[in-house]
C-alpha cells in the first residue's frame, strides 16, 4: 500500500508541530494494532485495593502541611462537549415528527423508553438547575417555559435549551452548564470544582491552584465566565490561581481507511482526530507540578454533599504523602550503601524490598532472592524511584468504565493497572470472566506524586507504555474511518508509575454523564437520603 504526502500535507503536518514520519508511524500501528491486555485477576480488598487506616491523624498532618506549602494543585479535564450529556433532547430535536403530545404519549404506552425518558425530561423541567437560565431566554423572545410546554411547542422549546438562537447547549463545553441550584441562583461544574478546590489546594496565603484543559473554540468563554464567578470568592479573602491549556495539535493521530491509508477531506487534506485523554499528559507534564489532584469535569456534588470528597481528598493525599516520604527515604539509603558491601547493604535491601512489596504491592522479579545484594539494590531503587499515584476506587455498580486489574505484562512482569473494556479481549472466556470479576471501579480519583527524591520532575512520557493505545471505527461526512487513540491518562499513560489503589465510599462519585443525571436526588436541592460513607 502506498501514499504520497503533498507540500500541502507537509505543511499542516509542520503546522501541528509534527514530523512527516510521524505518518508512517501511525500507518504502521494501524497495521499491527495494539495487543490487548492480559488480566491476571481483579484487584479486591486486601489484594491489591486497600482501605485508609482507622488513625488518620498522621495522614491529615502530612496533607495539611502540604497544602500549606503550595505543594497542591487541582488538574480537570474540561474539554469536553455538553452535546453528549443532551443526546436524549437532541434526538428528539432532529426528528421533528416524534415531538407532538400524541405520538409521544402512544410510543411512550407501547414501551418506546426512549419517549419514556423524553416524557419525564419534559415534565420535570423546572427541575434542572438550567431552567431559570432557560426562562430568562425564553422571556427575550415573550415566550415562557410554561406556554411552550403546555402548548406542546417542544421543537421551539428545544431550539431556545439547545441551539445559539439561546442556551446553545448543544455546542457548549459540559462545564458551562449549571448543574445545581443554590435558591435563586446556580452554580456550574467549572464553580463546583473552584469551590472544592478551596477546601482541599488551599495554602497558608488562601491561594488555591487549579489547571483547566479546554478546547480551542471554548477557550475564551471559559476563561471570561472563570473571571467573573471567582470574584465571588476573592470577596471571602480567598484567591483562585487558574491556568488552562488545550490539548497540543502535534498528539492528533491521522485518520485512515479500511486500507489502512490516510483519509482525506472534500478538500484533499489529510484529515486528523484528537488522540484522546491520553493525549493530556503532555499538558500534566508541562505543569511542573508537585502533588496533583485529577478529576473529571462531571463530578461534581452540591454543598450538602461535599464533605464526603473533602475528607477522601485529603486523607488520599496524606497517604501518598505518606508513601511519598517513604519511597524517597529508602532511595536515599540504598544510594548511600556501598554495592560491593554485601553485608552492609543487606539492610538498607531488605527494609526497601518489604516496603515495596507491602506497601507498594510491587511484584519484584522472580529471581530477585536469588541476585546478588549490589543487583538487587539496583533493581529496588530503579522500582522506587517512578511517580506515585493513589488513586480512589468505588465499589463497582455496574457503572460504564474501568477498573483496578492486576495485569501481567509483556516481559511478565505483573503490575497494577487501571484497565478499560476496549483494552480486554472480550472473546476470550477467561479474560471476559476475569473482567466481570471486578469488585471496584475507576471513578478518576487520583492523587499524583511527580517529584522524585530530589524534587525534580519526573520524565512523565518516558513512563508510559506506547503499546496500550487503542483503534476505534469511527464516522467522517458518511465515511467509515479508523481512528487512533493514545494510551489513556490513567491508562496506559500511567503505566509505569506506581500505583496504590485505596477504596472510596461511592458518595464521592455522582457523576453527570445525560442531564436525566441532574435528576437524581444527590444532584437536587431538596434534602435526599445522606449518602454514607461507610465501606463495607
């Protein structure tokens, strides 16, 4: 199979900041494809997920004195589109014909659940923290909410919720969007995280720092919506220090034919597609950080409910913390020990290895015992010295998503890894069994040590693992396209960082994935049933 690249190609590829080669690459991985992953088991309690100790006292001291410091920062993933979250009202939008009372109500009796649904959208509209913003555009146009739906106009209605003739949700990044109402006003995701980002990365000086990735298009609107809700909290003596960043054009992959040869558009250029969240880790590494928290844009709770996140929050931070002081003390005694002594640095060895091994449930080698001393310090500071993540796992409700896996490598290793479905080969039996074994799931709860012992930065794309990307069948203008995504964030992106894994009450995790979940009582004003915190 041949291609040629054009002046024209080679000059949007220099735009992106990409090389020519970089196409062949790509060709080459839609050729090969990735491997999929090989479950060893499901993590579960006290085997590979564990539980915070009952003495927090220690860990809330660590994480207090780090935030006092400066030491925290909040990452949010915020480009994505709220045209996901209003699929239901968009389908109905594009099929006029379904929006009268009577067809509506005829499909909805003969068990049609999408109607069912759309029917219970429509009847609890006041509902949604998004309805006086709805009202208060319809009023420009001497229309009112009530009118339109007792006069059943739901296209008209719908075009005001979802177009730029109003709230033009539909093209809106999800974050824009209110979410939950606090009396006569309301408070979007983007407020929602300021809010909790002053409760859990404030510092000594009342300085909290949180870092947005945002599309491109969205950018401006994001940023002038940020200044404006933040003077609400600098008035409390408080400071937001907020920085954003887009995905870089030089992480999008090409798009290729059923031929595995580059796609192009209606107008001859090559056509490219984002690599997925994976593609952010350039941005993580960029920050410089020192202790970051990442968390998706949609999970967010109201006040009521915020105390169960805080408290999560902090003591997953204290115990990486905890971790962190750990890891760097034993590097700095396996350096200090001299190699050729054998007896002398047996110490310093054995006191490392039960720490990786207990704490850090690393699977060394298994000739490990076997290795001369000086081999084995090598080996142990070579695992100890890798970024650090703790991340919070719920109990899994059959929620969409991955989950905490032990998964044996290519070389055989074992390691703990946050895994996806698409990264399993669901054909196989025994590797579909080991997947519907999971007891937990990854609600994006992490805590992220990128430091290492001396305070610089780790190298964060060197400890990736290329070879967890994943292809997927996508669509272009009618076309069939494959598409390449990178190793994802806390996926592959992450794969040779070490990883705790510590479980969570699902009150932490309530995330807003379709606007029918702004319905649910933990998202609403009205006092629900408390959500509780228990573990077992």
């Amino acid at each position: 199979m041949h291609y040629e690249l054009t002046a024209e190609d080679r000059a949007a590829l220099q735009a992106r900041g990409m090389l020519p080669e970089t196409i062949a690459t790509c060709i080459q991985q839609f050729q090969q494809g990735f491997p999929p992953l090989q479950l060893e088991r499901a993590c579960t309690l006290g085997d590979g997920i564990i539980r915070i100790p009952a003495e927090t006292t220690r860990l809330e001291q660590l994480y207090a004195e780090a935030a006092a410091a400066g030491r925290l920062l909040k990452f949010v993933p915020a480009s994505g589109a709220a045209s996901r979250m209003f699929q239901l009202p968009l389908s109905f939008f594009q099929q006029p014909a379904l929006l009268s009372n009577r067809t509506l109500a005829r499909r909805a009796a003969e068990g049609d659940v999408a109607c069912q649904t759309f029917q219970r959208f429509l009847d609890q509209l006041d509902r949604f923290a998004f309805a006086q913003a709805l009202r208060t555009v319809l009023s420009g146009g001497s229309r009112t909410l009530e009118g339109l739906l007792s006069q059943g106009q739901y296209h008209t209605l719908l075009t005001y919720l979802l177009t730029p003739t109003g709230l033009d949700y539909a093209n809106l990044p999800k974050g824009l969007v209110p979410f939950h109402a606090y009396g006569d006003y309301s408070r979007t995701a983007f407020e929602e995280h300021l809010v909790e980002a002053l409760e859990y990365v404030q510092d000594a000086a009342s300085v909290a720092r949180l870092h947005f990735t945002v599309a491109v298009p969205h950018q401006p609107a994001i940023q002038t919506y940020l200044d404006r809700v933040r003077h609400r909290y600098a008035q409390q003596g408080a400071y937001l220090d907020i920085s954003y960043s887009v995905q870089k054009p030089a992480t999008d992959t090409i798009a290729v034919d059923s031929d595995n040869l580059p796609v192009r558009d209606s107008g001859g250029a090559l056509v490219f597609r984002p690599g997925g969240h994976g593609a952010l880790l350039e941005n993580l590494a960029d920050l410089h950080g020192d202790i970051i928290f990442i968390k998706n844009i949609d999970n967010v709770l109201p006040d009521r409910l915020k105390p169960d996140t805080y408290r999560y929050k902090k003591l997953l931070c204290g115990y990486l913390l905890h971790l962190q002081q750990q890891a760097f003390f034993h590097i700095a005694q396996l350096k200090a020990s001299q190699p050729n002594e054998a007896d002398g640095a047996r110490i310093p060895v054995e006191a490392a290895r039960t720490f990786a091994q207990d704490e850090l449930s690393l699977v060394l080698p298994q000739d490990f015992a076997r290795t001369p001393v000086p081999s084995q310090r090598t080996v142990l500071i070579e695992q100890l010295d890798r970024p650090l993540r703790v991340c919070g796992m719920v109990k899994n409700t059959g929620e969409p998503g991955g989950g905490p896996f032990w998964v044996r490598q290519a070389n055989g290793a074992l390691s703990l890894q946050i895994v996806e479905s698409a990264q399993v080969d669901m054909t196989n039996a025994e590797q579909r069994a080991r997947w519907q074994a999971a007891t937990h799931f990854n609600p994006v709860d992490l805590v992220c040590g990128v430091r290492d012992y001396r305070g610089r930065p780790f190298p964060l794309l060197q400890c990736t693992d290329p070879a967890t990307g994943l292809i997927s069948e996508k669509s272009k203008d009618g076309r069939s396209l494959r598409a390449l995504e990178l190793p994802g964030l806390w996926n592959g992106a992450m794969a040779r960082w070490n990883t705790v894994f510590v479980e969570v009450p699902s009150s932490t995790f309530q995330p807003v994935k379709t606007v029918m979940d702004l319905l649910r009582p933990e998202h609403q004003p009205a006092l629900a049933p408390p959500l509780t915190t228990r573990l077992d």
